[in-house]
C-alpha cells in the first residue's frame, strides 16, 4: 500500500509540463514503475495514480456489469481523459491540454497528497477552496466523516 503525505507548489511550463516534486518522489516505492495515470478529479482537479494504486482501481471498474447504464455513465465520466504518463529524463510529466483545461490550471499549480494519490489544483482556485472553509465547518466534517467510519 502506497500513501502520500504533503502539499508542494509547481509550475506549468509553455508545453504544460510539471516537476513533479521531491517530496513525492521520496515517497514513492523504489521497486515499482515511474508510470503514472491521470485524470480528471471529482473536484476541478486533475488526479495522478502511481500505477500500483491505480491497477485496483481499473480491476475493480472492469468488473463492474456492463449491463447496468448507471455503471457505463460513470465509466465514461470517470475514464474520461485518463492517461498513462511517466516523468522524462528532467523528471517532468507532460498534461494532456484536455485535461489542463478540465481543471483551469494555469501557471503556479498546487500538488496536495489524497492518500494514494496526488491532485493538481491550480493555485488560486485551491487557495480559494480552504479560505471559504472555516474552522467550524471542517469540525463538523470530521465529525461526520470519522464517526461513519467508526461505526462501520
């Protein structure tokens, strides 16, 4: 099992590539590929799976029934634009303009640990999303979410 801690800034270069940071890199297992999948978040994001926590993730969505339209429908969405990638001889990952637009990045991007995986926020609109948070609210959150957990 894999799993990222850290928040770290980057920037988009003219061709839309991106160092993918240190920090990161130091996490990540020494046995396993420099392969990558990435695609659209839940959120206006972009999410890179490291191939060892995406290849559960594609087993599982295969499995699904393909009779059921509800399972097509999100199939579609949530496969929508991914791509395998891996970093060039400079370390650096090249985004698909699709989905650099999907998630409205421009020039200074934010690279935020989501467990075993990693989102791409653009700056400001990452900045904006936890000024409009307050401490309140995220208590409550956790509250929320941790008791389900507990209960399960």
């Amino acid at each position: 099992m894999i799993g990222f801690l850290g928040e770290y800034e980057s920037t988009l270069d003219g061709k839309g590539r991106f160092l993918l940071p240190a920090g990161f890199k130091k996490q990540l297992p020494q046995e396993g590929s420099a392969q990558f999948v990435i695609n659209r978040g839940f959120e206006k994001c972009l999410t890179l799976y490291p191939m060892i926590s995406w290849e559960p993730i594609f087993k599982n969505i295969s499995a699904l029934n393909d009779f059921d339209p509800k399972v097509r429908e999100f199939r579609r969405y949530f496969l929508n634009g991914a791509t395998i990638v891996e970093p060039d001889s400079a370390g650096r990952i090249l985004l698909q303009k699709s989905l650099i637009e999907h998630a409205g990045l421009e020039k200074d991007i934010v690279l935020v640990s989501a467990v075993n995986k990693i989102e791409i926020w653009d700056k400001s609109k990452y900045t904006k999303f936890f000024e409009s948070f307050s401490p309140e609210s995220f208590s409550n959150l956790a509250n929320e979410v941790m008791n389900k957990n507990a209960e399960s």
